[in-house]
C-alpha cells in the first residue's frame, strides 16, 4: 500500500499551472484529480484504516489544502471531498486525537470552516438567477457537493468526540456574528446568515429528510435562539431576502422542535410571505407551510381546519396568483412545491373548502388546460390532479365538481 498511496500523496500536493483551469467556475484537471484522490482516500479510511499507515500524512497535507484553496467556484468540489475526508478521519476514535487539542479545534473552525460556510458572490448569483436549483440544493440534498454543506458536516463529525468544545468554540464566533449584524443590518446580513448557519451545524445531531431533525444538541436551545434572534424580524419582514429565506429555513429544519405556541403563531405570518417578491422566499414559505400542516404533537394536530379556515382566502388567492403568474405552460408547472402546498390546505381544511369550491377548481382545470399544451413537470402534475380529486372528494355538491370533471376529460380526451 505505500508505494500506491505515495503516488496519489503527490499529486494531492502536486502543482502546475498549465494544469489548472483559467476559469473561475469550471475546474481544471488539476482541481479533478486532486478532488477524486480526496474521495478515494476517504473509501480507505472508512474501509481500512486500520492497515492505513499514510492516513496522518493524507490528513496534514489536506489541511494545508483546505487553508491554501481560494474561494473560486471551480475548488468547489475539490474542496468539498476535502472536508469530507477530514470528516472521515475525525469520526474514526483512534485518530480523533489528531483534532483533540483545542488549540486545533479553534484553527479547523476558523480557517476551514467559518471560510466555507460563509455566502460567496456566487451563492447570492444563484438565489437571484436561479433560485430553483438554490433551493433543491437545500431542501431535497442535491447540496452534497458543496462548500456549506461539507462544512456542516465537518462541524458535526468534530461534534461526535469533542461536543462541549466545539459547541463552546462555535457559539463564540455566532455571538460575534451576531454583534457584527447588529452593527449595521443592511451592510452586514451576511454575518447573520453565517451565524444561522453555524448555529444549525452545532445544534442538529440527527434529521431525516421527511421528518426533519429528530435530535438536538442539549447545550444548546433551538426554541430561545429563534426567540431572541429571528422572530422578531421575521414578523418584521424588513430584512434582506436572503435572510427572510433564512429565517423561514429556520421554522422548516427546527419545526420540531419549535413549541406549538411558536408554530400557532408563526403561520399567519408564514402566509404573508406567500406575496413576497423574492422566488425563493415564497417557495420556501409554501415548502415550510406544507410541513407545518403536517405537524402532530401528543394532543394532536399543530394545526387543525378550524385554524386554518380564516386564512383560506388569502392563502390559496396567494398560491393562486404565484402559480399562474406566468402564463406559459413550463412556467405554470414549474414550482411543484406550490402546487404540493396547495394540496396539503385542501388535504388538512377538507370540507371547509366549500365555499371557496367553485374558484379553486375554476383556478386548477384553467391551469390544466394550460400545462396539457406542453406538459413538463410530472411532479406539478401529479399534485395538480391530486388537488382536483381532493376537491371531489371532500364537496357535498358534486354539481360543481362533476361539470368541472367533464372539462377536464375533454382536456384529457385532447
């Protein structure tokens, strides 16, 4: 193994210029090779590290990567498997002492982590020019490969051996965070936005991606931070769109745990955001409202069809609106999640719906006439039909709903 491992120990530090990619998104030979040596020595630790003598080299010399890669997107990758190897190491017991010392705790948190966690120029071009795949990245995983999330996952794998630590270390550099905001919210909401998210990293154990985070750091609350730091700016609604997205982000990860006081009074709030401008904010308020909807506590339901009926109007006159804002069929069905949340009103209000039957089936025959010209969204499709058998089954007149039904099967007869 030493003389195979001491080839890619070379080309992990090896440097050519004729190698690296002069563009600043797409990465080079030079950054893919380093980048799947990373992943390859990741396999071996996990698989045989205990027959891995070379492991402490691969791990100083991934650190001097770390601290030497710039911020360009095209180390994205490259830096990602880093962190991921790292990640790798930290939770194997017997090398956790490489990263006991506090003194190294505090570098990896200042110089790998807090650099790579915070919003890049690039990061705040993909909320605005394509905020679809900003928020798919977040919400369904697809962020495996980047900077935030690996080191999320880094600050976690430290967290499994040396969580006092750690958790001490981190919240220092959110109160920091924090203070620097304070100092000027316009000029400085991306310290914020940092904070939130070091503060997500220590404070998840354990989340699932339907049922949320199912285990929370003890040394820290989840319930008093939104307190005391977010909720009054969300009720606000005066702050950068990013961090808007941020706070919403916040009520969807911690949903959980968040106490049915604070989800009873979040929601009519949650449905403001529903008319903002920004795609992402209100895609993530339709997500966040879906799974709030589906929330159960001991008692029961968060949210029943007696607490939800007094916002039915504006809630689906917003949806609505956001849906068909763009008449064009690929547009109609592009955000599935709107459509998704359309249906989990219905699912949770059920009979309540009958006086707003007439305009809501009017609303999703309109937008299946539309989208039937160029289907493109199997999900959005799927959603759609399951609304309009939602509305069908739970009308006591069916009047409506059977002459509206026959629209749709000379629809589907085209």
């Amino acid at each position: 193994m030493a003389p195979f491992m001491s080839i890619f120990h070379k080309y992990l530090t090896y440097n050519n210029p004729l190698l690296s990619s002069d563009d600043d998104e797409t990465a080079g030979p030079l950054e893919k090779t380093k980048a799947n040596i990373c992943e390859i020595i990741e396999i071996y630790t996990k698989k045989y590290e205990d027959v891995f003598p070379m492991l402490p080299d691969f791990v100083s010399t991934t650190w001097a990567l770390l601290t030497t890669t710039g911020q360009e997107t095209k180390y994205d990758i490259l830096v990602s498997k880093a962190m991921a190897l790292l990640t790798s190491v930290v939770r194997v017991q017997r090398h956790s002492h490489l990263f006991s010392s506090e003194d190294v705790l505090r570098q990896i948190i200042e110089k790998i982590v807090l650099p790579n966690m915070t919003m890049r120029p690039s990061d705040e071009e993909l909320f605005e020019d394509d905020p679809l795949d900003y928020i798919r990245r977040d919400l369904e995983g697809s962020d495996s490969d980047t900077r935030r999330r690996s080191s999320s996952d880094f600050v976690r794998g430290l967290m499994e051996y040396f969580e006092k630590s750690v958790t001490r270390i981190v919240d220092e550099y959110i109160i920091h965070y924090l203070a620097e905001y304070a100092k000027s919210p316009s000029a400085n909401w991306r310290s914020k936005d940092t904070a939130l998210f070091l503060f997500s990293a220590i404070a998840i154990k354990s989340s699932t991606a339907m049922g949320g985070v199912t285990s929370t750091n003890i040394l820290v609350d989840v319930c008093q931070f939104w307190t005391k730091n977010l909720q009054a700016e969300f009720v606000a609604k005066a702050s950068h769109p990013v961090l808007q997205a941020d706070y919403i982000r916040y009520i969807y990860v911690f949903r959980n745990q968040l106490t049915t006081e604070q989800l009873k009074a979040i929601l009519p709030v949650l449905a403001t955001y529903l008319t903002s401008s920004e795609f992402v904010v209100y895609t993530y308020a339709a997500v966040t409202l879906d799974k709030i909807l589906l929330q159960k506590r001991a008692e029961g339901p968060v949210y029943t069809k007696v607490d939800l009926t007094p916002l039915l109007e504006p809630l689906l006159g917003s949806l609505f609106a956001l849906i068909e804002k763009d008449p064009q069929p690929e547009k109609l069905a592009e955000n599935d999640f709107l459509m998704k949340c359309v249906l989990r009103i219905f699912s949770v209000t059920r009979e309540a719906l009958a006086p707003f039957m007439q305009v809501a089936t009017q609303h999703l025959v309109g937008i299946l006439g539309e989208i039937s010209k160029n289907p493109s969204n199997p999900r959005f499709n799927h959603y759609l039909f399951e609304s309009l058998a939602a509305l069908i089954r739970y009308s006591r007149s069916y009047s409506l709903v059977l002459m509206e039904g026959l629209s749709v099967l000379r629809l589907l007869r085209l």
